[in-house]
C-alpha cells in the first residue's frame, strides 16, 4: 500500500524571546523528531493529550505553517521544497476538518458560501459551482434549506456537517480531522462518524483523524499514534494498543480513560504523577521519565528510539 | 458505606421555568429524584435535557428570569423551596457544595487561590491563622503539590486540573454532605480527569459525602456512578441503578443512547442514531417529548405525556409502553 503521507524526523520548533529586552531565545518543541507514515485509504488516529504536539502536525501536512527540521512528503512530493503553484495544487487533494465547527465557519457568511468558497478560489465557472454545492451538500445530508442560513441557526450537528461538506467539496482524497466529534452530543457524534465511515468507503478517502477521545479511535482508526510532548511513544494497529499497550505513557492513558461500561469498573490503573512539564525545557532523556512508574537510570539520560517490537507495532521506551 | 432509610436529598416534582417576553418557558419539567447518603447520583442528558438548570435549582441559583415554580426540595428533612434568601446562603457552602464547569470562570482572578479557599473557611468563623492552617490542609487533601507556593498563585497561573483541584478544595472545606460537580472534568486532559474523578471519589469515602454528577459523557458514567436519571427536554425519562441502565436500559431515548455510543470497532457495524433533533426548550412536543424521535410511538404518545412508573425496584420510566 502506497504511503500518502511520510513524516520522517520532522520537527517543528517554535522560538520563544525571554529576558529583559528579549534578549534569551529558546524553543517550544512542539514537533520534535517525528516519523511516521499514513498509507492510502487508511484511517490513522494520533492521540495525545494538550501540548502533545498533534494539531502541530496535523498542519504540517498542508504547509498552514512549515516544517523547520525533517522531511514531509505527500505523496512523494517534499513539502517543504514544493512551489506554491505545487502547494496550491496539492492542498486541493486535501480537506481539513476543524474541531469547533462555530469557530470553524464564518459567522458572517451564510453556510453555502462557506461551503462553496473552495470552489470559487479554484475558479470553477458558477453553474458548477452551484451544482456541487447542492450535491455536497446532499451528500453530507445537510438539507438544502439550510444552505442560506447561517452557521449560529444551525445545530451543532449541521455546522459540522457544513465544516465536512466545505472539506469535502473539491473531493481531495485525504481528510485531516481535528477533534471532529468533540463538541457534539452523544447521539450527533454517531451520526457525523457514520457520514465519514460512509464517505471514506464512497470515495476511497484516507483519514488523519486526531482526538483525545480514546473510544472514538478504537471505533474509526485502523492504526494509531500516541504522542506525548512533541514525540511519538507508540505506533500500532489499533487492536493490539488497546489489547497490549506498550509503552508507560499509552497505559496510563487508556487506564485513565472511563471504562466503557460499569462491569470494567475496576480495571487496574496506572496513574502518571503530576502534570506534564513545560514545552520549553523538556526533561533529558526520555520525556516521560518523571511521571513514569517505570523510569530507570537510562531513561533519564538517553531518548529511546521508536523500534518495532511486534508486527507493525513500535514503541519507544527503554524497558522494551 | 452506610446507608439510613431517609435519602440525603429528595426532589419531587421540579419544576423551573423562564419568563421571556415570548412567554413561559419551561426548562425542567416534574422532575422528581433522590440521592441517598454515601452515593454517586449521576444526572446525564445530551444538551438543553435540562440537568444544569436542575442542579442550578438544588442552591437556588438559578439565574433571572428562571425560578422554581413548583416542587418541593427537601434536604435532611428541610424543604429548600420554603427557605428564605438568608437560610439558602447558610445551606449552600456548608451543607450542600457545588463545582462547575470551567473554573476559571469561577474562581476570581485577582484573588490568590490559597486566599479563596481562605475565605471559604473563614465563613465558620474561625482566625485567619486557623483558616490559614485549615486551608493548607485542604491544599493538601486536593493534593495540589508545592502547596506554599501554589497558594499563593492566581488562578490564571495555574493549570486546568489544579484550578479544579482548588475549586473542588473550596468547596469540600467545610464538609458539606453533598457535593454537587456541574460537568466538572469537561475541558480537562483524560488523564487529569481521572485524577480529578480520582480525588472526588476519595473525598466522597472519606467524607462520607454524596456526589450528584451533572455530564453528557456516558464514560463518568460507568466509571463512578451508582444510581442515574436520563434526562431529555427538561423531563427525567429513566431512573435505575447503573447496572441496569447500561445493560437493560427501558426507555427508547436511554436504549438508543447506549447504541449510539462507540464501543467496538467499526467492523462490528455501524452506530445507532436518533433521527431527528433534539427540540429546543421553546418547542417541546406536547405528549411524550420525545415522541417525534421514537421509534415506538404511537398516538397515545402525542396525546398523553406518560406518567414516571416503576418497571423493577429502583428502576422507573417515563413510557407509555413497559419496552421488554
């Protein structure tokens, strides 16, 4: 299976002034040395909690801000080193789901001109325009009435399909997802993972799906990504993280999710100590070492690498 | 855990409206439920069920122009409801506490946060030193570390979980008997949720206090709860313990909920869903209010709002038909 996406060592620093006269410069890491691949057709999950560094990543991919050490290809083609009559191309190939689909639409445009605008800048003639716009949006199941509302008249269900539909509108092949779900209720998040389980299958599209909601990965992603303060702890099918997690920080994670009904009450928990420590001044060695149960002398010196210890599952962690 | 005859809080018959220039508005409709010493009580619902309001109503915070205009809230033998403004401020804090969503909001901002839990115990009319050193010991029981020094921070300056961690040590300083957490973990990490979650359920032993739990998020649910009401438009449409609730829901709203929800792999088929939408709280449906979604419903159902009947001990639903 061609790889889409490929991340290899990447990193995206950011750098910070401190001290008097912004004298001192140092970097939040939010992307530090990160690789990995995203096949076509696959859903990949990437997990983490705040600060881990995903939506960092997530808009890497399409070049909303560059890269600054590594190297991203999409499908074969250096993202970094691409022209921006290349990157224009190229993000059409790509759609980009938001979390906070009020905060996602303009609020002054009706949602048919946010949902059509991509079309507009591609300088497609009107009637096409037209026409997939009311196609789009039959096939999001956004009823036609609502097209010239907008978005605070809608629910939050129909923003986020209006967000989908605006995504989906140039049909790219690859969706990035960011916290699609989140703000939904229970029964509304059903019916938008159902739309783009639908959608995936009719158009053959590859998902980068990010989210903190463990349940929800395990529903739509075939593989996932656990990141934890700018790096990537574990890769591996989703199945075999939630039978076997690997590494200390993906155990505590799914231990600390609730249980998905009350008999798994009183499963074993791992707790980490403490809160994450800050992006600037990341701890030596390997960054989960003092919260970690597990933590051992080399673990506080060096960084584990990010080695295959099973099929298609990797982990970076010394005690593997 | 104890439990004595008398539930710790019984609420009968709620009802809460909102006078708008379009009319009454009713938020919480014949809402009766209790919650007994030493439990976990979860009210769940997706939005506008109506749950915030109901515990908003429990301290009579409720804002303008929303009242309580009928029911009856009766706390240890007190009914709430007849209280006047001054006997409700001696209630709340002391008896029954209360946390809500996003702390920064609720916690002042120039004030430090050892202060605000300073303040607190200074309403049992002790010394400052006195509230100084009790205040340190509930820094301590939130386990919020480098206590000194985080004392002295401002809320802005600490991080979701503590500022949590602080309202929650605000609240439980003067053991009240029952803790009310509006969505109380909502926009914290998984992680610093379990803690916080963690943290009430080891007050609640300790304290042998009772948690009435106000989420959308089924997953606190199952994790802490003992008893649950599934609200939908301003009425409670089930009540059971939560065994039963997860593995024989009664009601059609609480059945399709537990479909809805992803707890397998998308190879094992797709979610259910509820066609439909919720209704907002201006057109609730007259009958059943959840009959325009219900797979089941039939006239009777647009005619008749069914009455709350008990279908097994413990267990009642708000249904025209006793679903198998």
């Amino acid at each position: 299976m061609e790889d889409l996406v490929k991340l290899t060592a990447v990193e995206k620093h950011f750098p910070v002034w401190e001290g008097f006269f912004s004298r001192r410069r140092r970097y939040v890491r939010a992307v530090d040395r990160i690789s990995m691949s995203i096949a076509r057709g696959e859903t990949f999950g990437l997990v983490g909690e705040s600060g881990s560094g995903k939506t960092t990543l997530a808009r890497l991919i399409p070049r909303l801000t560059p890269v600054t050490g590594g190297k991203l290809l999409y499908s074969g083609t250096d993202i970094a080193r691409a022209t921006t009559g290349q990157m224009t191309t190229i993000r059409r190939r790509m759609g980009i789901v938001f979390q906070d689909p009020s905060s996602s639409l303009n609020p002054r445009a009706t949602v048919r001109t946010s949902i059509q605008r991509p079309l507009e800048i591609a300088h497609r003639p009107r009637l096409e325009i037209d026409s997939r716009t009311l196609e789009t949006a039959e096939l999001v199941n956004l009823g036609k009435e609502l097209l010239d509302r907008y978005p605070h008249q809608l629910s939050g269900g129909q923003q986020q399909r209006a967000s989908i539909a605006r995504a989906t509108i140039l049909r790219p092949e690859f969706l990035i997802l960011d916290e699609p779900t989140s703000s939904l209720d229970v029964s509304v998040q059903a019916q938008i993972l159902n739309l783009l389980l639908d959608l995936q299958q009719e158009f053959g599209l590859t998902y980068l799906l990010i989210t903190h909601n463990l349940t929800v990965v395990r529903y739509m992603c075939d593989r996932v990504g656990v990141m934890y303060l700018g790096k990537l702890v574990e890769i591996s099918p989703v199945a075999d993280l939630y039978k076997s997690p690997l590494h200390p920080y993906s155990v505590a994670l799914l231990s600390a999710s609730p249980p998905p009904s009350p008999r798994s009450r009183n499963r074993e928990r791992v707790r980490l100590a403490g809160d994450p420590p800050s992006l600037i001044n990341p701890p030596p060695g390997c960054r989960l070492n003092p919260r970690c149960p597990y933590a051992f002398d080399r673990c506080r010196v060096e960084e584990p690498k990010l080695v295959e210890c099973a099929h298609g599952h990797l982990v970076a962690c010394h005690r593997v | 855990m104890s439990r004595s005859a008398e539930p710790l809080l019984s609420v009968k018959s709620l009802f809460v409206d909102y006078v708008t220039s379009h009319g009454r508005v009713r938020a919480v409709r014949d809402v009766s439920f209790e919650v007994n010493r030493g439990e976990v009580f979860a009210l769940v619902g997706e939005s506008g069920c109506g749950k915030s309001t109901t515990a908003l109503a429990l301290m009579r915070l409720v804002p303008q122009p929303g009242h309580v205009s009928a029911g009856h809230i009766m706390f240890q033998g007190t009914n709430l409801t007849e209280l006047s403004e001054r006997q409700i401020t001696l209630v709340r804090g002391k008896q029954i506490g209360m946390i809500f969503q996003n702390p920064l909001i609720a916690l002042n901002p120039v004030y430090s946060s050892g202060w605000q839990v300073e303040e607190a115990v200074l309403l049992d009319n002790v010394s400052r030193q006195e509230a100084w050193r009790r205040a340190f010991d509930i820094m301590g029981s939130v386990k919020i570390p480098d206590r000194e020094e985080r004392m002295q921070s401002y809320p802005h300056e600490l991080s979701g979980g503590m500022r949590q961690r602080v309202m929650i040590g605000m609240m439980i300083s003067r053991a009240p008997e029952l803790l009310i957490a509006d969505e109380p973990t909502t926009s914290l990490d998984v992680t610093i949720q379990a803690q916080i979650l963690d943290l009430l359920m080891d007050l609640k032993a300790r304290n042998n206090m009772s948690l009435l739990i106000i989420t959308h998020d089924f997953g606190i649910v199952a994790d802490i709860a003992d008893r649950v009401g599934v609200m939908y438009a301003g009425s409670l449409v089930e009540q059971a313990d939560v065994f039963s609730i997860f593995e024989s829901p009664r009601h059609p709203y609480t059945r399709l909920l537990m479909r809805a929800l992803p707890t397998g792999t998308k190879t094992e088929g797709r979610l259910e869903t509820i066609k439909g939408s919720v209704p907002s709280l201006t057109e609730v449906p007259a009958g059943c209010s959840f009959n325009p979604r219900c797979p089941l419903a039939q006239d009777i159902c647009i005619q008749e709002r069914p009455p709350e009947r008990e279908v097994a001990p413990g267990h009642s639903v708000r249904c025209h038909f006793s679903a198998e």
